[in-house]
C-alpha cells in the first residue's frame, strides 16, 4: 500500500480550498464526479484506487493508473475515456503539496525525550518537541513549535525561533576552523565567543554544521531551507527565502541574500557577499561575489544567465 494517509476528502472541497490559496485550475470532471471522495494519496507509477496523485509528464501509460483524482500540467496529452478526473494547473507539484500539507499527516508535539540533556538558563517555548539523546547547551532559546529531532548537539548562546525544523544529528553553534600561528609556527585556535541566530521557519537536514561567530553571531533568517550534510561556517549571514541544497560549503563570513537558491555540492570561498535571487548550479566553486538576480556554475564559477529582477 502506498498511501501516506487515510482521508475522507471529497473532490469539490479540494477544489474549494485550491480556489482559497489562488491556484487556477481546470477540473475535467462534472458536478457529479465532484463528490466523489479521496481516501489517501499515491505516487503516480505506484498509484491505488481512490487517491489523489500528480505528474508532471505529458503522457503516460494511462490503463495502469488506478488513481481517481490526477493534478496534471496544463500541456498534458489526456485520455478521452476514462474514469480519472485531471486537474490541469501551472504547478502540478506545487498544487499537490498544498493538497499535502493542508490534508496529509499532521505532526504531533511529543515534549521534551527522558534522554534530552539541556542546560541551564534556557528557554524553551510552548509546544516544542525535543528528540532522544539531544544535547542542549547553557543559555539556548528555542521558539514555539519548533522540532529538535534524535541526536541534535546545540551549544551555549544558540537561539533558534518559531516553527524551526532540525533533523537527526544537526550540530549548532560548534566552533569553526579558525586558527593563527604562534611565533614558533604552530597553530593555536582562536576563541569564537560569538553565537547562533537562527530565525522563524528555518529547516537544517541532518548532520549539517553550524558554527558560532568568532565575535558577532552566525544568522541564518526567516524561512531558509538547509539540506543534509551542509557546513554554515562562522560569521555567515544568510537571508530570508534562500534554499541551500545538501552538501554545500559555506565559508566564514560569507553573506547570502534572500530567496537565493544554492544547488548541491556547491563550495563558497570565505567573504564573498551572493547576491539576492541569484542561483548556483550544481558542484559550483564560488570564488567571486555573486550580482543579485546572477546564474552562476562551473569550476570556478562563472556566469550563465542573467535576469532583470522585474
């Protein structure tokens, strides 16, 4: 079985709710088809009667499709007959993870694990679950809702906002790779005294790195995305909106503008400043500041594309 879920969803309240959020849809059934109900959601080459499934393919092999409700793209090759109802939107993804979101599983606050170990001084808001075995520092905020999940290190003068999601092993406010050399040559480690902002909405994948700031604070600001794997190193600002795919490398002091979109494996050299809106392709080596509205990939990275930002 593939179902994520079991609902009880009729077809005409899915396309009242999509009426509320501003999705413009064509629907392919008639009124009666409407009331038919949506018992569970299904991936489109695993599909189970009585779902709610999408695709983003212009044609596909229809006879074994058993969903009864299909949110498809606009250009897609239909069927004639048949027992689907296709919704035809610009989004197709974006229109069923709405439906997800609003009628999929809802996450229930668990409180705080006997095993959690949290410092003293901290405050921790309404309705924030706490997983096995996290390790919370002295000092630490932690806003209303937010998740901390199994084996999550957040050390001392971290403040993590509202509604923050962060998975399985993440590491917060860690000391960075700073070091100087004694006058005999060896290394000696520098102090990092700073600490962690992490603002409203933020999500950190599992096992990504947060380091403190040397004296002022790593922010990380509302509603940025952080994949698995990725290191944020210290002093780095990063704006609202931006998506940071796994594995990328953020070096210190570095400062990423809003609603920025880093692909993965990307690597950033220390103290260049990215530009709002721009993007960067895949295992890109960033060695020069980003202008706003900017494509950049390659090794190392140069320009593809430009947009106008209107």
């Amino acid at each position: 079985m593939n179902r994520m879920v079991a609902i009880d969803l009729k077809l005409s309240e899915l396309l009242l709710f999509y009426k509320r959020m501003g999705v413009n849809f064509r629907e392919s059934g008639n009124a009666e088809e409407t009331e038919r109900v949506i018992k569970g959601f299904s991936s489109i080459y695993e599909t189970e009667p009585n779902t709610l499934s999408w695709m983003t393919a212009q044609r596909l092999d229809w006879p074994a499709i058993r969903a009864s409700v299909v949110i498809c793209s606009v250009n897609a090759e239909l069927p004639e007959n048949t027992d689907i109802v296709f919704i035809a939107v610009d989004k197709p993804k974006n229109a069923f993870a709405l439906a997800l979101r609003e009628y999929g599983p809802k996450f229930t606050p668990h409180g705080i694990s006997d095993t959690a170990v949290i410092g003293t001084n901290c405050e921790i808001g309404e309705d924030v679950s706490i997983g096995e075995y996290v390790v919370i520092g002295n000092g630490v905020k932690i806003g209303d809702r937010t998740r901390i999940h199994s084996h999550v290190a957040i050390h001392d003068k971290s403040t993590i906002g509202r509604d923050c999601i962060v998975h399985n092993g993440v590491v917060i406010g860690t000391e960075g790779f700073g070091y100087e050399r004694n006058p005999d040559g060896t290394a000696f480690k520098i102090p990092h005294i700073g600490g962690v902002i992490i603002e409203d909405g933020v999500e950190i994948g599992s096992n990504s790195c947060v380091a403190r700031g040397v004296l002022a604070n790593t922010v990380i600001k509302k509603n940025t995305k952080i994949g698995n794997l990725t290191h944020i190193s210290h002093n780095v600002t990063i704006g609202e909106n931006t998506m940071i795919t796994h594995l990328a490398h953020i070096g210190g002091k570095l400062i990423i503008e809003n609603d920025c979109w880093i692909a993965p494996g990307s690597v950033y050299k220390q103290g260049l400043k990215i530009g709002q809106n721009s993007v960067t392709g895949l295992g890109a080596v960033v060695i020069r500041d980003v202008p706003p509205f900017d494509t950049v990939a390659g090794v190392p990275a140069k320009s593809i594309k430009k947009t106008s930002g209107e």
